[in-house]
C-alpha cells in the first residue's frame, strides 16, 4: 500500500462519522497508552546493489505513546503525540543462503498531529465511546544491528509518516474527567533509506515501516466538571376548592368528595398543604375572619379523618379578602365562600 492511499484511507475514516453526534470533550487534556506492536516483513533494496534479494521479519515489540491534546466541545479533538515503537528480528533472509535466524533491533519514534472524532451513541454501550482519527508526522527508524551471519545493518533514518485510529474510551465516574482508552493504530511511513557501513564501505538500505499497534490506556481531562445529580423533579402545586353555604362551616356531601380527592392526591413530592379560608363581603369582617377560620378548620379536619398527618397541614383564614369575584361590601356571593387545598 502505497503512502499517499494511506493517507486518504484514513481521511475517509475520520469522514464517515460526520453526521453522528458527538460525545464532547473540552479543554486541554493528557493521553498515554501502552501495547503491543507488529511491524510488518520488510524487504529491503540495497544500493549499490549486490544482486542479493534482503528481507526482515520481526516478532511481536510493544509500543508507547504520549500525547498532549484539546477538544473543542463538539467531538473534535487535535492533539501533538510522542511515540515509540521496538520489534526484535525473528528473520533474516538472503537470496542464495539458507533462511536463518535473523538478530537486531528495528525501533521508531518520532512526533505527530492527529485529528480526533468522538461518537456519541447516547448512552447505548453503557457510557463507551467510539472515536476515530488521522494523523501525520515525522518518524526516525532505527536499525539497531539488524542481520544474520551474513550481513548486518547498523543506522537509523527519518521520514514523514501518517496513521489511522480507532478506539473507545470508557469514562471512570468516580475521577471525573479520567477515562481508560484502548486503540488500534495503523502507522506507516514513506519509506527510510539507511546508510550502514559493510566491511568498510558505505551502503544504503530502503527499508519499509508499517506497524500495527494495539494499545490501552489513560486519558485525563482537566476541565471535567464532576457528575451532579439529578434534582428531583418539583411536584406542581394542587389547587382544589371547596364551597359552603352563606355563614355556615358545614360540609356538605360534595365538599367531603372534594376533601376525598384532595387527600387521594397528596403522594410522592408533598410536603405541605395550606388549607385557607374565604368569606363573602356579607356581614361584618371580624365576623367573616372568624367564619373563614371555622371553614379552613373544617376542612383540616376532614383531611386528618381522611389519613393526612396534622402536622402536613396549615390552616389560615383570610376573610373577606382576595375574593375570586370582586363585589361590592354586603353581596352574597357563592364563589367567595370557599375554602383552598393547595398540595406543595
């Protein structure tokens, strides 16, 4: 694969998620991870060419990365990265000589910039986060007495790679902002030509580097805000009116069916009920203060009969004031004899 197909590859993959919505991160944060690499059988062209056919197989290396990022909010994340990566020969092969075992040490590190997207599924892998990614950067590859009996390569090298990135971060609730991460990274470069000296005389050695890399990790936001919990939701005020007679705290039948309803709705959320007296502008007010009094005990009364704890319950009567049908002093109006049970 060549290292321009590379590059759109992984464009093309930070681009399919553009429509998804994004679980944000803000601010400046910290990553690293840690795993395992496999870099893949080079086979390596020698110039001046001896007419030998060279190739390098490697066994399983580990990998490190640092980096050091900021997410706009929206689910976009850029971030400047640190990494390294070590494989042992397990191959070395020359044209015209047994296949032996191989010895040396193929290393790379080098610093990139990656673009970052993080989907949010709405909570449907249980807080998980997917996110995808590209980068480029500039990587030295080092050959560290690579070879056999035969031949052994001994330089390093530096030139522009580019990765692709998928991962899912899972957040950890009890340290807001940290999150445990773990990734695939597919990085390669455009290729290193190493300058090693063969019994004195100076060689170039094109050799390929493409690494797959599996990693787990940390990332730390530092602007996380802690989780707070939900309010529980207020219960809205209830309001029920019960009427009486002109001068009478009596209750009639359908004033104990309404204090029933009043009573049946009082559940999950009510703390307290005010139970206030009203009276018509008939007759005089010390008298209509009293009367309002007598209805909103009534009414207390029959809410306690009903199962409502006394001590929910306050009682106030009001008179003749805050009428539901301003009148004139002296009418008799049926509205303004009332008695309400507001639920809070």
């Amino acid at each position: 694969m060549s290292f321009k197909k590379t590059l759109l590859a992984a464009a093309a993959v930070v681009a399919l998620p553009v429509l998804a919505q994004a679980q944000p991160v803000s601010g400046l944060y910290l990553g690293a991870g840690v795993g395992g690499n496999y870099l893949d059988k080079t086979n390596i062209k020698e110039t001046p060419s001896t007419g030998d056919t060279l190739s390098a197989e490697f066994s399983w290396g580990y990998v490190g990365v640092l980096s050091l990022g900021w997410g706009y909010g929206n689910g976009l994340r850029a971030e400047i990265e640190g990494n390294y990566r070590s494989n042992d020969v397990s191959a070395f092969n020359v044209s015209g000589f047994p296949e032996s075992l191989g010895r040396g040490t193929a290393t790379s590190y080098g610093v990139m910039a990656n673009l970052l997207y993080d989907i949010n599924l709405g909570g449907a892998l249980g807080g998980i986060t997917p996110y995808v990614g590209a980068g480029v950067g500039y990587i030295w590859h080092d050959y560290d007495a690579v070879g056999n009996q035969v031949i052994t390569i001994t330089g390093d090298a530096g030139n522009w790679g580019g990765q692709a990135i998928a991962g899912l971060s899972l957040p950890i609730s009890a340290l807001p902002g940290l999150a445990v991460t773990a990734e695939y990274r597919f990085m390669m470069t455009s290729g290193h030509e190493i300058t090693s000296n063969l019994g004195g005389t100076p060689s170039r050695f094109d050799v390929d580097n493409v690494n797959h890399s599996l990693l787990v990790g940390l990332r730390y936001a530092f602007n996380a805000a802690p989780a707070v919990a939900a309010a529980a939701p207020v219960a809205a005020a209830r309001t029920f009116l019960v009427f009486f007679d002109w001068s009478k705290a009596d209750l009639t039948d359908r004033a104990r069916q309404i204090i029933g309803e009043a009573a049946s709705s009082r559940g999950a959320g009510v703390t307290r009920i005010e139970v206030n007296g009203f009276t018509d502008r008939s007759g005089p007010a010390d008298y209509n203060m009293g009367l309002s009094q007598r209805r909103a005990n009534a009414v207390a009364a029959e809410l306690v009969r009903r199962g409502v704890p006394r001590n929910e319950i306050v009682t106030r009567g009001f008179g003749e004031e805050n009428n539901l049908v301003p009148t004139a002093d002296g009418v008799r109006e049926p509205q303004n004899r009332r008695v309400e049970i507001i639920l809070k």
